[in-house]
C-alpha cells in the first residue's frame, strides 16, 4: 500500500498522462513537453475550422469504464452517431468495408473477388501479407487491402507480423466456422456501430475536460532530459529545472524515455533502435463551399494520392466548420527520415489539393484555409522482430522501476479507449482501489446530431 503522502510524475500530458492523472487520488504531476497538452489528441483550429492533426479519431469501446471514464470527461459535450465509411475504387465509392461491399463491384471484380475467397487454401500465414491472402483470398487482397496497406505502413508487408491484425483489420462473415459467398453490408463491429465525439472544440476537447478534473498540477514546456534515481526518489530533470517523485510513469516514447537514463547496456539500444514507427502528415483545408458528405472519411488505396484517408470534420460535428463551408483532413504517413517527409510543406499542399480538386471532392478556387501540420510518432510497426525487441525493452525498462502506460509508450499500436483502459489499470494499481472506482460516472444524456 501506497502512502498517503506519496507524489507520483507522469512523463507526458497526452491522453494516457491526463486520464491517470485526472483519476489518480494521489499527489502528481503531469510534466509535458510542448506548450499544450494533447499528443495525437490534439486539435486546431481556424477561421471557424476544428481539425484534428493527429489524425481522426472516433470515441467508441467495448470497454464501459474506459467508456464511461471519456464521456463522463466530457460531461454533456458529445454526440451519438452511426459510423458511415467509405472507400474510393476505381473512381467511385463503394461502402466500407470492402469485403461487405463486393456487390457494389462490377461484375468481373465481383466475381473475382467471391471465387478466389472460397475457394481460398492458403497455408498457415507466416508473415502480415500471407495472412491476408489467407483470410480474404487473392481477389480481394490484390484489389483493396495489399495496396492500402503497402501505403499506410510505408513497410513490406511481407516483413511484417500478422497478429496484430486480428484486432484491427474487419474480418468478412463466416457461418459456422466455414466461408460462405454471403458478405453482410450491415454487419459490423459493434464497438464502431455507434461513436461518440464531442459537439464542440473537436478531440481536444476531451484533453481539456481531464486537465480541468486533474487534482494534480500541469508542467508544460517541460521537455524531460535526464532522469536519475537518489535515495529512493526520482529526480527528473529538463536541464534546468528538476522534479522529485516517489513513483515514476512515462507515456512519452520509449525512445525519449530510455535515452534520459543514462548508460543503457548496447543489446537494449540495438532493440530500441530496430524498433519501426510511422510519422504523420496532415493537411487540413477549409472551402468557401455550400458541400455536405453523408459519410465520415474515405479510404484510398491509390499509388497515385499521397494521403491513404481523407475525413471530414463537419461530419462529425456541425461545430467544426462555419455554417454553409466545407471542411476535408488529409491524412498520409511517412517515415520520419523519408523524403516525403521532408518534403515542404508547400509541395505536399499543392498536390494534394489539386488530387481533391480533381476528384471533385473540393473546389480548390474556393479554399479559404490550408495548413500541414506533422506529427514525429503516429503509427506502430509490427516488424517480424517486433515481439523479441519489445519483449527486451520493457524488461528493462520494467527492471528500472518505471511504469509504461500508452501508445509509444508500450510502443503498441493503441486506440483512445486501450489508451484509456490501460491508464486506468496503472491507476487502480496506484490507488489500490477496485477496477474502475475512478471513473464510474455515468454518461450524460446524448444529444445525437
């Protein structure tokens, strides 16, 4: 048990950092680097604009506390919708997910797509590409998920593991443990059927709600730089500054997190450096135009399109562009040492608005904001040596004493609610309460719009 007058540091004022601390019945304190608190939580906004940079996000979870905690954060500034995706294939959009879709294919990519799916045969998947010949067959596999894929992960399929997948990729209807021809349109995972999202302020707005409950302080502008332990304290340190804890969690990157401790034995730098990540770019483009899209974000497997997801904010909220203007977030990862990325900020601008005017998803003579925002850390890489590094650091790390909690942290391809979820294991350990006492509120009434 904890003493009562125990002070814990949360390296990082993300979403993982804040739902601790916002939780937490002991003393902390949330030290963050930039001038603001978010992570990929973070929103912008402009001209009457919200755009969410790091990336779209959707709150939804099978996880009721974790679920309870976020909306009860939020108390009252959400919406119910009813998820509605689309993918962008041979110059027309057809429903998400595709292989629910095939119907609305021509008949000879239909056809293609139904015989090689059953009469699939493919041997056990050794890698991410094998598996998904494996469970969608050749059609749809060459079609839609090999190309999308290729260009989301910047990284060979072939090298890379597959279950991961499991969870993250939309599996087609099966009956009775055997493939049938029937693909349900309406079937869907019941965790994205209904999502929630805040009427105002877009995703930040929920990093905001937890800054506001936190009974902890809030460091900002405080970039972590050296940490060391001295008489069973942690003494952290941006160079100018330094901070003692009792107990230590980091949600920064592990990257950042290991090359603050000092001496590291060479096997766990080879590990942390053989670890693979994508960065993100987005463009965030506001039009003069009266335009509406009954759907949430579309999909782009295309070579030809820089971006692999473009979504739409005022779908989401009609608080996120002025009444009567239209709103589109193009989304494209990179390596952080890539070319692409890079690339100016002007260059990637130029092409992709000119894409979006092409495809007449914009008039690009009516555009009355645009601005590319990037992001360093977005994607996790499960590489075929993912388990074995991974499995290495966190021993470490483990060993250390410090406490892993988050995405980059865990260095583990995470949604907003396992963010959540996790965070609220690392508080009930710390409060040494029952799971979920923190965050029991219930959610408020729902205002669909």
């Amino acid at each position: 048990m904890l003493k009562k007058n125990t002070k814990v540091g949360i390296l990082g004022g993300g979403l993982t950092g804040l739902t601790i601390s916002a939780n937490l019945r002991l003393a902390n304190e949330v030290l963050e680097k930039e001038n603001i608190c978010g992570g990929l939580c973070r929103s912008y906004q402009a001209k009457g604009f919200t755009f969410d940079f790091g990336g779209s996000h959707i709150i939804y979870s099978k996880n009721i506390p974790a679920l309870d905690c976020i909306l009860g954060a939020l108390a009252g500034n959400y919406s119910r919708q009813k998820l509605s995706n689309k993918i962008y294939f041979k110059e027309r959009f057809i429903n998400y997910p595709f292989e629910n879709s095939l119907h609305e294919l021509d008949e000879k990519d239909n056809a293609a797509c139904l015989y090689f799916y059953l009469k699939n045969n493919y041997s056990q998947p050794g890698n991410f590409k094998e598996w998904l010949y494996s469970v969608f067959g050749k059609g749809i596999a060459e079609r839609y998920l090999i190309p999308y894929n290729q260009k989301i992960w910047k990284h060979p399929l072939e090298k890379m593991d597959f279950l991961w997948a499991k969870e993250r990729v939309p599996l087609p209807y099966q009956q009775n443990g055997s493939k049938t021809a029937k693909f349900m349109s309406e079937r869907r995972d019941s965790r994205e059927a209904d999502f929630y999202y805040p009427l105002r302020g877009g995703i930040q707005a929920l990093v905001d709600s937890l800054k506001k409950k936190t009974l902890g302080s809030i460091e900002t502008d405080f970039e972590v730089k050296r940490i060391q332990k001295k008489k069973n304290k942690w003494i952290v340190s941006d160079g100018q500054r330094e901070k003692a804890f009792d107990v230590l969690v980091s949600t920064i990157p592990v990257f950042d997190l290991i090359s603050c401790l000092g001496t590291v034995a060479p096997g766990i730098k080879k590990a942390l450096g053989d670890l693979r990540y994508n960065s993100l770019i987005t463009v965030m483009i506001g039009t003069r135009q009266r335009k509406n899209s009954n759907f949430f974000a579309t999909y782009f497997p295309q070579k030809e399109f820089l971006f692999h997801r473009l979504s739409f904010p005022q779908a989401f909220s009609r608080n996120n562009a002025p009444e009567g203007e239209f709103a589109v977030l193009a989304e494209i990862t990179a390596s952080f040492k890539s070319r692409l990325y890079r690339t100016t900020d002007r260059e990637i601008m130029n092409k992709v608005v000119n894409d979006l005017h092409r495809i007449k998803i914009i008039d690009k003579r009516k555009i009355c904001h645009c601005r590319v925002a990037r992001t360093r850390y977005a994607y996790v890489i499960y590489d075929k040596d993912y388990r074995k590094n991974i499995a290495m650091i966190r021993s470490f790390v483990k060993d250390s004493g410090i406490e892993l909690c988050g995405r980059f942290a865990e260095f583990e391809y995470l949604n907003m609610d396992a963010c959540v979820e996790r965070a609220l294991r690392v508080v009930d350990r710390l409060n040494k309460i029952t799971p979920g006492y923190s965050c029991r509120e219930k959610a408020y009434e729902i205002t669909d719009t």
